[in-house]
C-alpha cells in the first residue's frame, strides 16, 4: 500500500525517484533507445533519464512553422542528446494514414497520432533503436489538460480526479491500441508513466499538488527539476503532440 504524500516537495522526490527507475527498466540491456521527442516536459524527463543508461536519440515529427520546429534543436541540444529530426508532408502524412488499422472507429486525433508515431517510428528504427520511449499517460496522471482545472474550479477535487481516472482507462483501452499500431513493429514502444511504480504512486498525489495554483503538473515539473530537466523543459506549457507537430492542421486541411 502506498502513502499519500502529505507535502509537496516529498511527493516530487518520492516521483522523480520512481520515474527514473521506471525509465531505467524501460531501457534495460539497450545501447541506444529513441524517445518521441517534443522538447516538451514529458519526452524531455525522459530523455534525461533515459541518457544516464543508454544513447538516446530523440526522434521528432513536425510541420515547417509548427512550435517543434522551433523548440526541439535547442531542446536537445540542452539535454545534449542526439536529435533527427523528420518533416512532416501533406505526402508523408497521407502514406502513413493509408497504413492505419484500428479495431474502432479514429478521430481526427487518432489519425493525426497514428501519423505522427508511424513517421517517428521509421526514424528511432532507421537510427539503430530498437526501443522507443513515449510520454504518454503524464497529462492523464498529473494534470495536464485544461480541461482538468476547469473541472476542480467549477466541480472540485473528486470531479477533477474521477475524470482523471476515466481518461487514464481510456488510454490504456483505446490510446495505447493506436499508438502500438502505428508502431508498426519497427521498434518496441514502452511507456514508462505507465509503469506501475509511477501510475499507482500517482493516484496517490492529491490533485492540489497536481493542479497548483492554476499550475498544471505541477508535482511533474518539480520533479523534473530534481531530475535536472533544464529550466525551460520544466516549465514549458502543455500542447498536445498532435498540435505542436504540426499533424493534425496537415490532416484538417488534406481530403485524404
């Protein structure tokens, strides 16, 4: 049975201490591993700690003119991790959309994430990773979306927190089907916020220290301050990988 974390900063220790290792068993007997890259808080935390076990190789996926395009060289460059870089195309896009099979019905959402971690896929794998790490189930866990402070403004703690859980199910049911697919067997996906030592421990947190002070994540981003994620990883604001690539503005504005 795990404790709840009476304060803030024990809670943000206890966590960077449970997401590096979660990484580390994620990277087990690798050389090289590749992280689906934003320079964004999630795939940055990873990367750091992912490269205290392996090379690590931060594949990224964007637009010309999207928030990626400007922010991953200098993101990795602050991690000093390698970065490849692949442009997404109207052509690239519609090639790895005619490849989706999913058992239900994609949103646009689903299309724009198929997409995306198909394309980021084909270069870990062209880069000689086997593994690609994905930051996937940190939003649902610490907070990250509106959504969630809009729901403790308006609705408290337990509304906030039930649509937490319910998002952190509809993931593993739904999101996770998706983004294993568009995989496609090239490299392994593994999701360390998954991970039990770090999901079980974040049901734990109460949701002030998640949403704090109009804050989202924020006992994420403390945390990774202790896991010495440069300053503007750590605090850099939440936007989905399917707008920040660039993805899915491609895909709204094709007929594919």
């Amino acid at each position: 049975m795990i404790d709840i974390p009476r304060d803030f900063e024990g809670a943000a220790v206890e966590l960077a201490k449970r997401i590096d290792k979660a990484v580390a068993d994620s990277v087990d007997g690798e050389r090289t591993v590749a992280v689906a890259f934003s320079g964004g808080l999630d795939s940055s935390i990873l990367a750091r700690c992912a490269s205290r076990h392996a090379k690590v190789v931060a594949c990224t996926g964007f637009s010309q003119g999207s928030l990626d395009a400007a922010r991953t060289g200098e993101a990795a460059t602050a991690l000093k991790v390698e970065l490849v870089t692949t442009e997404l195309t109207k052509g690239n896009v519609a090639e790895a959309l005619a490849t989706m099979n999913l058992p239900f019905e994609p949103t646009l959402m689903d299309m724009s994430l198929w997409c995306l971690y198909s394309l980021v896929s084909k270069s870990a794998r062209e880069s000689g990773a086997r593994v690609l790490l994905l930051g996937q189930l940190a939003d649902e866990l610490f907070g990250g979306y509106a959504k969630y402070g809009e729901a403790l403004r308006l609705h408290g703690e337990e509304a906030a927190t039930s649509m937490m859980s319910r998002d952190v199910q509809e993931y593993v049911s739904r999101g996770r089907v998706r983004d294993v697919g568009a995989c496609g067997g090239r490299v392994e996906p593994r999701f360390p916020f998954e991970a039990s030592c770090v999901s079980e421990f974040a049901s734990s947190i109460p949701i002030r220290f998640k949403i704090r002070e109009g804050e989202r994540k924020a006992v994420l981003r403390r945390a990774a301050q202790l896991l010495d994620v440069p300053e503007g990883m750590a605090g850099a604001p939440k936007k989905a990988a399917q707008y920040s690539s660039g993805v899915q503005k491609l895909l709204a504005g094709s007929h594919f």
